[in-house]
C-alpha cells in the first residue's frame, strides 16, 4: 500500500522540483519585462515584485533591485512609491535575519504612506512591523501594531486584511499560551477567508489551528488540520506552508511516540525550510527535532541540531530561539547524565523565557487587548446609537406623516359630510320648489281654462263680424 509517508516523500520531490523551476522561469519572464518596460511606473512596480524570488538565492541582487526602484520613485518625487520602496526594503532587512534595520526601513515608509495618504500600505506596514516586533520577543508592542491596522482595514471594509490580522495574533497568543484566545481570533479569520475567498490566509488559519489542537493535546484534530493545510499548500504550490504542515505533522507524531514518523516529517521540514531559506524555520525545525532523537537515544545528532539552533537564533537575535534552544541542550544533558551542564541550560532557559515573557509584559499585552476590544465595542455602540438615531427619527417621519394622512382624511372626511347634508337640503328644496312649480303650474292652467271658458261665453253672446259686417252694408243702401 502506498503509506502517507511515501506520499509526502514523493511530493516534496515534486514541489521541490517545480518550485525550483517554476522560479528561475518567473525570475527570466520577469527580468525580460524589466527591459521591455515602457513606463517607469511599470519598472518599479516589476522590480519590487522580482525581489521576492531572491530571497533565498542572491540577498545582494534583492537589494540592489530594491534601491534601483526607489532611485525611480525619488526621481518622480511620488511619496506613494517610495513607501512601497522602503516596504520593500524593510521585509528584505526582515527576511535576512535582522529586525532592527527592517523596523528603521518600516517607519520611513509609514511617513511616506501618511504624507501619501495611503491607509491601506500603512496597514501593511503596520503589521509588518508587528512580526518583526514578534521575532524580537515584544509582543505587547506587536500587538499595538497589529492593533493598529487592524482598526485601518475595518475602517476601510478590507476583510482580507482584518482575516490576516487574526491570524497574526493568533501567532502572539499562542507564544503567550493563551490557547483559547488563539483558537477565538483563528476561527474568525478562517471565516472571513472561506467569505473573500484568500486561500492563502486561509491556509495560515487551518495550520494555525492545527498548532492550537496540538498544544491543548488533541492530537486527532491537530492531524487533520496539518494534512488539510498540507494538501491546500500543495494546490497553491506554497513550499513554505507545507513545511510548516509537515514539521507540526512530525511534531505531532512525536508527541505520540511515532518516533520513526516523526522523525520522517521533520527532517522534511528542515529541508524544505534550508532551500528556501527559511531562518526562522530552521530554528523551529532543529528544536523540534530534539526530542525526537533523544527518544530514539540518538544524543550527538540531538546535541547538534541544538548546537545548530542556537547558533541560528545567536546569528538572527532571536530570543524565542534562543530559549528554545536553551530548553533543547537542557533535556540533551539531562538525559546524558550531565546534569551540571543541564542546571546551567536550564537556568539560561528560565532567563531567556523571563525576558521573553514577564509577568508585566503578560498584563500589559491582556489590557491592551481588552482596551481594544473595549474600543471596537465602544465604536459597535456609536454606530448602533446613529443607527437607532436615525431609526427614531424614521419612526417621528412616518409618525408625523401619518398624524397628517390621518388629519387630512379627518378633514376630508368632515368636508363630505357637510357636503352631503347641503346635498341632502339642496335636494329637499328642489323638492319644495318642484311642489310650488306644480301647484304654480296648475293654478296656470286652471286660469287658462277659466279665461277660456269666458271667451266663448262672450263669443256666443256677441254677433258675429260677418253679421255686423252684412248688418252695416244693408244700413248704407
């Protein structure tokens, strides 16, 4: 049968491979754009964008490409890409291990995006300020920063970013063991990814909530969560989350004490994180192993991976790292016997977690936390009392409107029925008037008859015209 294990193998060959490829024939595509360019707009836009395929092949050709577009954002005196310039910049200074000048290179393009007036890039930088912060350890003033944009991507209605911030924090909580903050903050940005549809972040969630299960001991549910992401990691052909994928895999296996799997898995990791250059990683990646090989009584190999991991954190100035490693030698000596060397481990262990998290770091972070959340509802009720504000007065408009509908249909009302009583009256004298007109008519009637009758009374009495006519004529002879 085909094991998961030859599955993975097999795909991380293949990813390799096409990652390698598919790389060097965007890093060509994209270099023949640069010299064909018409625009020296589109110039900067593309040489920003080629810098992210240096990242692990010429750091030196990233930043030269980097300064190369901000020498044509100085020349068009555009604040807007200068910003995006030092952005650049600052994420390489990131990339390569050192936080503090990628912090100097942050704050310069946040003065570029605020003179520009553009919210969004700020948001950007905000949060990539956050993570650098994160690497140094400071996470309350990470969480100010992620915060920060936070309250910028709302405002703006970017969900997408507000689901990167999430995620984000889930990163500060889980290193702070407030698992269920993580897990809360995690779910809303996995919702808010299945909503815009970011695969990407979406994937970050469900590893995320992979790491979640696995520190509260759910074993199961952080498996299925890994083998999702890794298999989404494999359709978007990202290398970095799939390590991720298959370490926390090999983590988890050895927590149940599948030593051979885990061990598989995390080598794997540590592979994929060595070729793309994943620093940060590899510290993960040579911590993760120790226990591992400790169980399988492999003491050199976890000696040296220790070795390895403090030397890398030393080299980045990576605290967590350091105390990681410190942890690491700690249960190397201890299980060697070396128990002197394994008390001073642990004591720079204890110093390194101290600085890393101290109580009042812990309470700083949980009031701005709470000020913040305070802050959103504060905002949710503003926008519920203009909302009911304006409902009131919708309510007063139609209340009003309908006071007058309704006095109007009074009035109208009123106006009929005065109408219809004059109607009534008029009718009545009509009636009256028709009764007189009648009785007018009849006496009329009975005087014509009567003029009538005495007309032929005095006709019959008195001689006719001819007979006076004929009488006159005699008298005349």
């Amino acid at each position: 049968m085909f094991s998961a294990g030859k599955y993975y193998l097999c795909l991380f060959f293949c990813l390799c491979s096409l990652f390698s490829f598919a790389q060097q024939n965007k890093v060509d595509e994209l270099e023949k754009e640069i010299a064909a360019a018409k625009t020296d707009t589109a110039k900067f836009r593309l040489l920003l964008y080629i810098t992210n395929f240096y990242e692990a092949k010429d750091s030196l050709k990233a930043f030269q490409l980097c300064w190369e577009a901000m020498g044509i954002a100085q020349a068009m005196d555009d604040d807007d890409m200068e910003g995006r310039a030092l952005n650049q910049i600052g994420k390489k200074y990131f990339d390569y291990s050192n936080s503090d000048k990628a912090l100097t290179y942050y704050e310069k393009a946040v003065e570029k995006f605020t003179s520009a007036g553009d919210k969004i890039f700020t948001a950007k930088v905000y949060t990539n300020m956050g993570h650098a912060y994160h690497m140094k350890s400071k996470y309350d003033k990470a969480l100010e920063l992620y915060f920060a944009a936070m309250k910028i991507y709302e405002t703006e209605g970017d969900k997408r970013g507000v689901a990167k911030i999430y995620i984000s924090l889930s990163n500060v909580y889980n290193r702070m063991g407030q698992f269920e903050k993580q897990k809360e903050v995690l779910e809303k940005g996995l919702a808010l990814t299945e909503e815009t549809g970011d695969l990407n972040a979406k994937n970050a969630c469900l590893i995320n909530l992979g790491n979640y299960y696995a520190k509260t001991k759910k074993y199961k549910e952080a498996l299925n969560y890994y083998r999702e992401g890794a298999k989404l990691s494999e359709q978007l052909n990202n290398l970095q989350f799939y390590s991720n994928a298959l370490g926390n895999i090999g983590a988890v296996y050895g927590e149940m004490g599948m030593d051979d799997s885990a061990l598989y898995y995390m080598k794997k990791n540590v592979s994929i994180v060595r070729k793309t250059g994943d620093y940060y990683g590899m510290v993960t990646g040579y911590t993760n192993l120790v226990p591992t090989l400790l169980d399988m009584k492999k003491y050199d190999e976890a000696l040296q991976y220790a070795d390895s991991a403090e030397k890398m954190s030393l080299k980045l100035n990576y605290p967590l790292g350091l105390k990681i490693s410190y942890e690491a030698f700690a249960d190397v000596y201890h299980e060697t016997g070396n128990d002197s060397a394994a008390y001073r481990y642990m004591q720079l262990f204890i110093a390194a977690n101290d600085s890393v998290m101290s109580s009042e770091m812990n309470e700083q972070i949980n009031n701005m936390t709470l000020q913040f959340e305070q802050e959103k509802k504060n905002s949710e009720i503003e926008v519920l009392k203009e909302k009911n504000k304006a409902q009131n007065l919708t309510i007063i408009f139609v209340a009003v409107a309908g006071f007058l509908i309704l006095l109007l249909a009074v009035l109208l009302f009123k106006r009929n029925q005065v109408k219809q009583k004059a109607n009534v009256q008029l009718g009545k004298q009509n009636q009256e008037i028709q009764m007189q007109k009648e009785i007018i008519e009849e006496k009329n009637r009975s005087i014509t008859d009567s003029i009538r009758y005495a007309k032929r009374i005095q006709e019959s009495l008195l001689p006719t015209e001819k007979y006076i006519e004929r009488n006159l004529k005699r008298l005349k002879k």
